[in-house]
C-alpha cells in the first residue's frame, strides 16, 4: 500500500489514469483494491503522509472504535480475515493504524484542556487524565456514558469469530447502522425507568462478544 500516498497537491505530473481515488482512508484503499482488480490505472491523492484516514489524522489518547473490531475490516478477502487477530474487542487507534499502516501520540506532562464530552472526549479523557500533568475539561451538557465492556479477545473467541466471519459480515450487511447489533425497537420511554436501568446494566455489562442481540 505505500504508492498509495505518491501524489501531493500541486504536483507538476499530469495526471493521466483511469480513475484517480481522493483520499487513501479505509475507504480510499479498498477502491483502490477493486479497481485494480479491474485492470484499470489509478492514482491516490492522499493529504496525509501515509495511508489511513481518520486512523491516520486521529491519535488522540483513548482513540478507538465504537463497533465491534472484528465487524470493521475489510471482507473481500477470506485470507485476511483468517490471518488478522484483533487484539480486543473494541480495538484502539494505533492497532486500527497499523491494520493499514502505523504512529501513537503522547500527552506525557502536559497541561491539557478537552472541549466537550461526546463519544471522542470521553475517550480521551479517561487516557490523558493517565499521564497529563493537569487535565481540564469543560462541557455544556452531560451525555450518558455507559462501560465499553472491552477486553483482550481470547484464543476460543479468536477461533470462533473466525469461524462465524461469514455470518458476522452478513449480520453487518444486514443492520442499517452496519453494527452487528440489532437496535431494540421500543422507545427510550416506552419502558419503566427500572426496565430501561435493568436492560442497560445487562446489555453493557459484558464484553462486547456476549452483547449481541
């Protein structure tokens, strides 16, 4: 993959290729793949110095996905989806990066300030608070964070998401959110304060391998 970041905004070269890609994130490098399953010239314009996209531009402590990592990668090859094991199952930026290509970042003993809680300031939160020598985070409004149930994938998973890879990417497919989750149909008030406390506790209170549903 490392032509895909040949060619640089203002270059001199004429471009003279079939079909020119802009930008070499995930998306950018699997249409890569497939047109030059198709015979076809391209080129990738890429602004970042390497491959990755959002993996590439976000290093921000605590960055990771939201979804499941094994549901993430790409599944046009069933080699690839035998030979990498993701270490967890939510899996953190730099493993993401290096899936296409790799570079962390360090708040060792900095003053740092956070800008909101959404998805993105929690995560950071929770890692730069670790190492930051002062953290200050200032937010409008509180979101309802619940615990990611993360952990290290074990061999017997390993084996058996391999195994299921198949069902797993049709179950993707399937949701329109492209999670492996079906989303419950009722509304958030459609329940009892105690029913919605009890389905939470129970659906975010595992590791994300025993939460489908």
């Amino acid at each position: 993959m490392s032509d895909a970041a040949q060619l640089r905004p203002g270059a001199s070269s004429a471009p003279d290729f079939d079909v020119v890609i802009v930008g070499a994130g995930m998306s950018g490098l699997y249409q890569l793949h497939r047109v030059r399953e198709l015979g076809m010239s391209v080129q990738v314009i890429e602004d970042g110095e390497d491959v990755g996209g959002t993996w590439y531009w976000n290093r921000y402590p605590g960055a990771r996905f939201d979804s499941e990592s094994y549901t993430y990668g790409y599944s046009f090859s069933p080699e690839l989806l035998q030979e990498w094991s993701w270490s967890e199952h939510f899996a953190p930026q730099p493993e993401t990066l290096r899936y296409v290509k790799m570079e962390p970042v360090s708040f060792e003993g900095r003053r740092v300030a956070v800008i909101g809680t959404g998805a993105t300031g929690v995560q950071t939160i929770q890692e730069v608070a670790k190492t930051a020598a002062q953290l200050t985070v200032f937010q409008r409004t509180p979101n309802w964070c619940a615990p990611l149930g993360n952990g290290p994938i074990t061999e017997a998973q390993q084996r058996e998401i391999k195994a299921r890879s198949t069902d797993i990417l049709r179950r993707c497919r399937e949701n329109v959110s492209g999670f492996i989750h079906n989303p419950d149909p009722r509304s958030t008030f459609d329940v009892t304060p105690k029913e919605r406390e009890a389905f939470w506790e129970q659906r975010y209170g595992e590791p994300g391998f025993g939460i489908w549903v």
